[in-house]
C-alpha cells in the first residue's frame, strides 16, 4: 500500500471520528436543552399561605418575677398550590405562635397533606402554652401592647414539602411560613389578670411569607 493511500485513510478515520463526536456532543446538547425545558416549563411555584382568622381564648402576662405569658389561640390557616402541573405533599408539619421572634407556645402538629394541582387546604390548629418564660424586655412590650389594645403575634409553621409530578415525586425541602397577626381588643374584653372572659375571633386575611 502507498503512503498515499494510507494518508487518505487515516483522513477518513480522523473525519469519521469527528462525526462521532458532532454527534455525542448534538446529543448531550439537545438532552440538556430538553431538561431545561423541562425545568423551566414544571418549576414548582411555592405554596401560598393565608392567615384567615384567629380566635382568642386567653392572653395573660404575669408578674413579679418569673415573667411569664401564657396563651390560647386558634388560628385557621389556608395553604393553595399554585402549580398547575405538579402536586404538593406536605410533612411533619408544626405551628407555633411567636413574639418578637421568641416562642410563646407549644409546637402543634398539623396533619400530613397531599395537594393536587392548584388544590386548596383549611388547618385550624390550637396554639397553647402555659407560663412560658419571657425576659422582661419582651414582658414590658407585651404590656405596652396590651395597653395599647393591639399585641402583634406571628403565627408561624415549619415542616418539609415534596413535589410530584407524574409518578415522580422529589425529595425534601424544608418549609418556613410566617403569618402576621395584629390582634386587637378593647380593655372591656379582659378581667383584671389579662385573661379573656369569652372567646373573641377576629378575622384577618393576612398573607403569608413562604421560604422553601
């Protein structure tokens, strides 16, 4: 065989191998575009949360030294799925109240929930907690509040989320809610310890602040 020949050989493989690797490179470039798509068309939108209304049973501060409150509440909680395409399974889901960012009540587990698309859920949990200690910074705003007939709490829930679309569904993703609550009250609706005589419900329709 002439040199010739072989040159033009190893030409042919050397185009023929450029081939090869035009079209592995097509390929993965066309799976990535196709996963893009898919991502940007299926991107869950987050949950949305409303604060509907919150039914005050007692709100009582204490004093002298420990500075307590205690806390009885029922707050009703709404979560939407947005999305259109791909449902929502909330997990190990708990509500608190909180003020001024400390807790003031006992963690309240809310049952595991699947959302279908763009469906729509009501949790009505109690919010309780007795004595709870609280410093005095927090205790003389409590009582400015209180004066003032309007107590700023935040009603918060904590938990994980999982999105499924088709057959499949992600993993976890942690999930934070936080639900603004002005409650306001005359001083004709509490007896001399602070604590409400009858239940009170006010009614707020406050959206929310979703993080996942």
């Amino acid at each position: 065989m002439s040199i010739k020949e072989c040159g033009h050989h190893e030409a042919e493989r050397r185009h023929l191998l450029r081939l090869i690797l035009g079209g592995c490179a097509a390929v993965i470039l066309l799976i990535l575009i196709v996963i893009f798509l898919i991502w940007v068309i299926l991107r869950p939108a987050k949950p949305h949360f409303t604060l509907q209304d919150a039914t005050l049973y007692g709100f009582n501060l204490s004093t002298p030294i420990p500075n307590t409150v205690s806390l009885t509440m029922q707050a009703t909680l709404s979560a939407r799925n947005p999305n259109a395409r791909i449902g929502v399974y909330y997990h190990a889901l708990h509500a608190f109240a909180s003020y001024r960012s400390q807790q003031i009540s006992l963690q309240t587990a809310i049952p595991d929930t699947y959302q279908g698309h763009r469906d729509f859920t009501v949790w009505s949990p109690f919010l309780f907690a007795e004595a709870v200690p609280v410093s005095p910074f927090l205790l003389s705003s409590l009582h400015q509040d209180q004066n003032s007939g309007t107590v700023f709490i935040n009603v918060k829930v904590n938990g994980k989320v999982k999105w499924k679309v088709g057959t499949w569904v992600s993993g976890k993703y942690h999930l934070y809610v936080n639900c603004p609550a002005y409650i306001r009250f005359a001083a004709d609706q509490t007896n001399a310890s602070g604590i409400f005589a009858t239940p009170f419900k006010f009614q707020l329709l406050q959206s929310c602040s979703v993080d996942v």
